[in-house]
C-alpha cells in the first residue's frame, strides 16, 4: 500500500531536524521511499511510502515524533480509484 505522510516542523526544532535530516538518509527495512518534497519557504513537506509493513511506518513516524508534526494518509492513484468509483455510481 501507499502511504502519504505530511510533516511540519516544530516549532525552534529546525536546527534538529536538519541535523537528523542530514545524518539519516537511509531507507528503513520494510519501507519504500517513492519521493520525499520540502515545500519552498516553508519547514515541512510530504513524502509518499510503499510499505505492507504498518509497524515499518509507525517506527519511522515515531523517530521523527520529537521534532515533527506528522499525519499520514493511505493513498490509492487514479487507476484504482476509477474501477472503484464507476462500480459505485453506475458509469
């Protein structure tokens, strides 16, 4: 499955945060990184995870918990959104 997570950082936890950025730039086993994106101007940004491993993601989410504000959505594209959506609505 795909999940989606947003951050924002909290709040004078930036210094921290780039330091743990900077010095962590591996994957954790069980966890595929899609792409990671830092919104301009802004401390925070989304990255897109493919994992069946639920616990995978809550450690990742729980290592950042210190510094970050977290939320994460299961996320499905368009092509099996459709199928999806014209079974229910009848088109």
């Amino acid at each position: 499955m795909k999940v989606m997570a947003t951050w924002a950082v909290i709040p004078g936890k930036s210094p921290e945060a780039v330091e743990r950025f900077l010095a962590t730039q591996t994957v954790p086993a069980g966890l595929k990184l899609l792409g990671r994106w830092h919104k301009v101007g802004s401390a925070g940004g989304f990255a897109l995870w493919e994992s069946n491993d639920l616990s995978a993601l809550y450690k990742e989410f729980a290592f950042w918990s210190d510094l970050l504000i977290l939320e994460s959505y299961i996320v499905i594209e368009d092509g099996e959104a459709g199928p999806v959506l014209a079974e229910l609505f009848k088109k």
